[in-house]
C-alpha cells in the first residue's frame, strides 16, 4: 500500500502528518544561528546551544508535555505518545521554522507548538488547550525537558549538577559546568521558564520520573503532579506544572521557554522580551517571515506537484540548515561548504557570510580540517576539505557579479589571514604538491568518501576521484586568477590542469570507467579486476562535472554506470558491494554489504549522476535519476522515508529488510546537491560573471515548466517549452521580454524584471 502519512499544504511550505505511527520519528529541525534543535512528529528530539568554536550546551535530550485531568488523575500527553492511546484529529504540521502537534482526547483539544527564535539560544512551545466537553474541567499541563546540561549525568559517576526552582523568573534553572563561549569562567545555566506562575515543579529526574520510571510513565503522573524537588548531585531535569481550568468550549494558552543562558539577569532579559504580553505570537511571526524570506530567491513549477512542494519549501530549507550547522552532530568543514555553495543558488547574500565563517577554520597551508567539535578542531586527516573552498566561492563569486568578495580578508585557523583569493590559492597549491608517484593527488586518511581510511596511510596511496575534483577546482582558480588580472597565477593553473588532465586519462582509466584510488602498495581501485568494488560512481559522475574526460571517455564511464549499477531506487554507490573487510581500503568495508557508501543508493552521489547525466544531455535518464531520487514518488517503488526531505540514502535489495528504507534524513549533503542538480543543471541556470546562462536539459517527459530566479536585484521568471518530446534537449530559441534574443546570456538591469521563454528542441537552430 502507497503510504505518505499525510500531505503537502501552503505549497509545499508545511507537510501535514496525520497518523502518528509513521514507519520511524519524522522529524523537523528548528534553528538560529546558536541553537539547534530537532524534533519529530510526536516531539521526540533534541535541542542544543552551541559557541564560535562547537562547543555545546546540551539542553534537550527530549521533551515531552504530559495533561492529567485532575477529576480522575487520567493522563496523556499533547505530543500523541504512546501513538496508540487513541487520539482522536491528530495532526501534526512541520513547517519552515515550526512544528505543531495538535490532537484530541476525552474531549480535551490540545495544540502544542515548537518554534527557535531569531536570536536566542532557547526553544518556545505553546501550548493550546480547548475544552470541548458539556461540562468544567481542571487539568494540569506539565512541561518536561530530559537534560545533559549535568555533562551527562552517568549511574555511580562523579556528577556534579544541581537545579532549583526561581520564584521571580517562575524557571527550574539548572547550575553546572559546561564550558562556552569566550568567557569559560562563567557557569552556564539551563533553564525552563513558563509566561504564568506555575503551580509545581521538579528540578531533579529521580522525583519526576522515578529511579525506575521513564519518559512515557514518570512517577509524578501517578502521584498526580510535580513533587517541587530541587537538585544537589544528582540527575536533574526540568518539569514546570500549570494548573488550569477551563470552562465548556473555553481556550487557554500557556507558554513555556526552554534555553541556555550564562545567568539569570539574562533569562530575566528573555522572560521580559519573549513572555510579555503577545511577545511569543510577535516573534513567532517575525521568525516565519524571515524564514520565508531566506528561502524566497528561487522557486519552480513544473508537471511533476511532488517535486515543486519538495523544491519550494523544505529542500531549500535543508540546504540552509547545512550551510550553518552541517552535519549538526559536528560541524564538518567539506559538508558547510559544500552547502554554502548552493544556498547561493537561492540566497548568495546569505551564502557569502556563511562562507567566510567556515573557510577561516582553514590553515594556512592550505590544508583544511575536517570538521570541528567541542573547542577542537579535528582534522582525521581527509585531504578533501579543502577543495571545497573553491567550488564554495566560486559560484558565489558567479551569483553576486563582485569581484571584491575576492579581496575580502578572512582569518586562517592558526590567527594569520588573507585575502579569500589567497585562500583560494594556497587550496589548490596545496593539494598540487600533495600528489602520489603517478601524478595524481594523494588520499591520505580519505576523500570526500569518509570510509576509505586505509587506502593511503603511508602517504603514498592516491585518490582519483580527488584529482578529477582538484582538476575542477584548479579550473575554477585558473578563471578567477585572470578575472583579477593575476595572469602569472592563471598560466601557472593552467599548465597544471593540462597536465592533471593527461594523467587521469592515462593511469586511471580502467578501459570502460576509471578508478577510484590507488593505494600505497600501488594497488588499483575501481577496476574490472578487482573481486568487488569495480566500479564507484562518484569518479564516473566527477569526470563529467569536471569535463575532465578525453575521447569521450567520460560519457563511456556513464554507460558503465548505467549498465552495472542502475537499480528500481537508483544507482549504487559502488559495485559490487564489499562483503568482507580489506585492511588496505577501509571501513567502507566493514560497512554490512548496501549500506551507505557500501555499495548503497547514496544519494548525495545520486545527485552528481543527475547532473552529469544532464552536462550529457541524457533526458530520459534525467527523468528516470530524478523519480527515483524524489522520496514521495513510488513510480519504481516505494520509499518508507519522510516524503518531505531527503534522506542520505536508500537501502537496495542487498540491506536485506531494509530494502527501500533510508538512512538518516536532513543532516546530509544530499539535500544542498539535490537542489543544485535541479536549479544549475536541469533548469540550466549558470550564473557568470555576465549575466545568466542557460544550459538546461530538462526530463524527457516534460512540456512546459517555468521558474522564477532573483538575480542581483533583478527579478527573472524563465518559461521553458520542449516542442517535441523525448530526446530533444537543445535551445532552439530565447523570447525576452517578448524579443527574440541572440546567444544563451541573459540581459541584466538593476531592478530589472525579465520574462523569458526558452523553446527546446531537438536540435539547436
Ligand atoms: C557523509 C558525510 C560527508 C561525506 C559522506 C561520504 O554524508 O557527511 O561529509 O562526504 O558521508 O562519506
């Protein structure tokens, strides 16, 4: 049975869940720039704060908002937990910044809604409750929020937390020992605050759940409310009780704060602003509105409904919560980037900012870390980090027209700077002098690929998938170095592409695709003569993005790909999959056979086979690589993941019973990359420094689409036309603004607005 558990409303803005026992949580992410937080259809998640250099301030492990109707002491929760108590009207709507949870029970509606506010490092749930029954009721609505902020309180540790209930600001704060921010010497506090007096509380877990209780049955449920516990070295929570009585047909909301503070004046400070009268609704709707704004600069529509919902809300979305907070449970250095890059494709602005922050955990030999965590910056020596930089900044570069962005002096992570430009140089630089005996860049401890950890320990093994990259990367270097004037850097990165491009071509074809690595021991990766792993998809899809290949020997690589690795729910990553662990590969193989980068549909990698497979103008396989990546379309088969966001993977027929199942959803480059295939290569929209430049190869099976694209203050609306269907892909002709135009560059003005239609055919006139 074809199940989605709900539906796309406000054009894809919100998706609506409507039976709480979807196949696993399904979540939404709330989040500013300090505070992240996830949460799923029945409120399950967590939410943290976190400092400049990834500290983090672990608030919330999970929440819960439990209602006892006091004339029997009955109980159950607004988040719909367990799922089968019998709610009846349950609905639960994840929208761009919020989540609300809104259902009915003994006659009692209750809405429970989520949202992160602009600024604070803190979560705000409203709670609205409606009395449908003929007659009064007395319930009592408890808040209850599962902390770390004891550091992680362990049974017979040495724990050293506390909590206490705060009259004045009617809060439980808590008093511990996480180091933040600038200033280490200050305790940072943990806080729920509620906007009314509250009737009862708990500070400490053992008197609110029970030594022997949990999340779903605590003890002050059958005790009929909080105990009014404080917390001296022990576990503690934070649990706020309201009392409330409502008359038939009446409603009440409540609000509750849970946040990160460094003391109380300044939870005081976010009492005053957020909880004053009509505080909570203000900031709710200035939250929305700027939400929606971040996301406003590109939007499409197209024949197929689920993929316009999927591209105008929550995909650009996901592509903004990487560019901040990429993967969320660190903060990778590639993954930020990566992302950056195609924020820039609907907010540059943005993008531009969020750049600069992550390019200056660089070193400055150009050497870029892998991510960074807790106060550290870690680097598990992948060379791939830093690549990244170049793509990051030179399509932003592309969308914003300022060479200036070029100049702009940004840190190193060792407290020199430079210019971006020098950034941008030391990269490539780098990368060049890190290569292998035969030329091409060495793997070290991995790629883009996190799993190939062995391949290159001793520094000798190299990656080839890296070198097409770099190859691309140098590319793009080579064009900013003469936009500049810096001809001397440009000849030099020219004569260096030359020459990368003769040696992929020479020691890394394998005869119908390339290699992926070759490893220290000099053994090939990625060949027919290996027993597994043949053939990896990324090389083949990169030589294509890259225009790396000579003698067409990138579009042969695509055959092979599509001829030994296309499956009902797309193309494996790898293939065969490793069934047994290689000491000179990595952990990829000890990665049970399908599962991520082990021979599964990782999708991240999908997306470079969509996009490669558009560069080569395959539209029946555009068609085919986009249905099978959308995760609500079942035309090959179903999918059991949230139909609202995409996931890191699907499991194939290998995985066993996870078959069609996905991995994890938001926190993956996937999401960035999806949207990028879709805006830069299907749609064809190429900023450069010029103007904007059409290469669109739309799916087969589509006539008309159109989108709307803000570019630099001007305001586009671009119709596409395919006059005969199936196989036809080339522009036969631009209309703008009614004339016909020469060339695939579109006109510019400031606060221009430019309708244009593009007729596609099968061959260009
Ligand atoms: C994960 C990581 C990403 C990596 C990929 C492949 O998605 O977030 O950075 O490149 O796996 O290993």
């Amino acid at each position: 049975m074809i199940m989605n558990y709900g539906h796309f409303a406000r054009d894809g803005q919100e998706y609506v869940i409507t039976d709480p026992a979807t196949p696993r949580h399904w979540y939404n992410y709330l989040w500013n720039d300090h505070y992240v937080s996830f949460t799923s259809q029945v409120g399950y998640g967590e939410g943290f704060a976190q400092d400049d250099l990834g500290r983090r301030a672990m608030l919330v492990i999970n929440r819960m908002l439990y209602l006892i109707d006091t004339a029997d002491n009955s109980s159950w929760t607004a988040n719909a937990l367990p799922v089968n108590q019998g709610y009846r009207n349950y609905r639960c709507t994840h929208g761009i910044g919020y989540t609300e949870i809104a259902l009915e029970y003994a006659g009692i509606v209750s809405a429970l809604r989520l949202f992160v506010p602009r600024a604070d490092s803190a979560e705000v749930w409203s709670l609205q409750l409606t009395n449908t029954r003929s007659s009064a009721c007395e319930l009592k609505a408890i808040a209850y929020v599962k902390t770390a902020m004891d550091t992680f309180y362990r049974p017979q540790g040495y724990d050293l937390g506390g909590a206490d209930f705060d009259p004045e600001l009617q809060a439980v704060v808590s008093r511990n020992f996480v180091k933040f921010g600038s200033d280490t010497s200050r305790l940072m506090h943990g806080y729920l605050m509620s906007a009314e007096p509250v009737s009862a509380y708990d500070g400490r877990n053992d008197a609110f759940i029970g030594p022997y209780g949990h999340d779903l049955r605590p003890v002050a449920l059958e005790q009929g409310g909080c105990r009014n516990s404080n917390c001296i070295s022990e576990k503690i929570c934070f649990a706020l009780e309201q009392t409330v009585t409502l008359a038939p047909g009446e409603t009440r909301e409540l609000h509750f704060v849970a946040g990160v503070a460094r003391d109380r004046p300044e939870i005081a400070g976010i009492r005053r602003r957020l909880l004053s009268h009509g505080g909570v609704a203000a900031e709710f709707e200035s939250t929305r509105d700027k939400l929606a704004a971040d996301i406003a600069g590109f939007s499409i529509e197209t024949p197929d409904e689920g993929l316009n919902n999927l591209f105008n809300g929550f995909l650009k979305h996901q592509t903004s919560l990487g560019s901040r907070w990429a993967r969320v449970r660190h903060n990778g250095f590639r993954d930020t980037n990566c992302d950056c890059e195609c924020l820039g494709l609907f907010n540059p602005e943005l993008a531009w900012e969020r750049a600069k922050r992550i390019i200056a955990y660089q070193y400055s030999n150009g050497y870029a870390p892998r991510t960074f965590l807790d106060g550290k910056i870690i680097d598990h020596d992948y060379i791939d980090n830093t690549v990244w930089i170049t793509f990051n900044v030179y399509h932003l570069l592309k969308e914003r027209g300022e060479l200036s962005m070029l100049e702009e002096i940004v840190p190193y992570n060792d407290g020199s700077e430079s210019t971006v430009y020098e950034h941008l140089r030391r990269s490539v630089d780098f990368l060049w002098k890190e290569r292998g005996e035969l030329g091409l860049v060495k793997i070290w401890g991995g790629d883009w690929n996190d799993c190939f950890k062995w391949i290159g320990p001793k520094r000798k093994g190299m990656s080839v998938w890296l070198s097409i990259a770099w190859y691309l990367a140098n590319k793009q270097f080579a064009e900013i170095a003469r936009l500049t004037g810096r001809n001397e850097d440009a000849g030099i990165a020219e004569a260096r592409g030359a020459e990368m491009r003769r040696i992929v071509n020479e020691v890394a074809w394998d005869g119908g695709h390339y290699l992926i690595a070759i490893t220290d021991d000099g053994e090939k990766l990625g060949t027919m003569a290996n027993e597994e792993g043949k053939i990896h998809l990324i090389a083949q899809a990169w030589a294509v993005l890259a225009g790396i290949g000579t003698d067409g020997k990138a579009e042969k690589a695509m055959d092979s790909v599509d001829r030994l690795m296309n499956t009902d729910l797309g193309c494996l990553m790898s293939w065969p999959a490793y069934t047994r662990q290689y000491l000179n590969i990595g952990d990829v193989s000890e990665k049970l056979p399908g599962v991520h980068e082990n021979g599964g549909v990782y999708l991240h990698a999908c997306t470079w086979k969509l996009a490669a497979d558009c560069l080569l103008k395959r539209n029946e396989r555009v068609q085919e690589d986009l249905e099978k990546l959308l995760p609500a379309n079942f035309k090959w088969g179903e999918k059991h993941c949230e139909p609202y966001i995409m996931c890191n993977s699907y499991f194939p027929k290998e995985a066993g019973y996870r078959y069609a199942t996905p991995g994890q959803s938001w926190r993956t480059g996937t999401g960035a990359w999806f949207l990028k295939a879709i805006a830069y290569y299907i749609f064809g929209i190429q900023p450069d420094m010029e103007g904007l430049r059409l290469n669109p190869c739309l799916p087969s099976a589509w006539r008309t689409c159109s989108i709307r694209k803000r570019f630099r203050g001007a305001d586009y609306v671009i119709r596409y036309e395919q006059v005969d269907l199936g196989g036809c892909n080339r522009i036969r002709a631009i209309m703008v603004n009614g004339k016909p135009h020469g060339g695939e560059v579109l006109p510019w003005a400031p606060n221009g607005r430019f309708e244009v239609k593009v007729i596609l055919g099968k061959h260009a006139t």
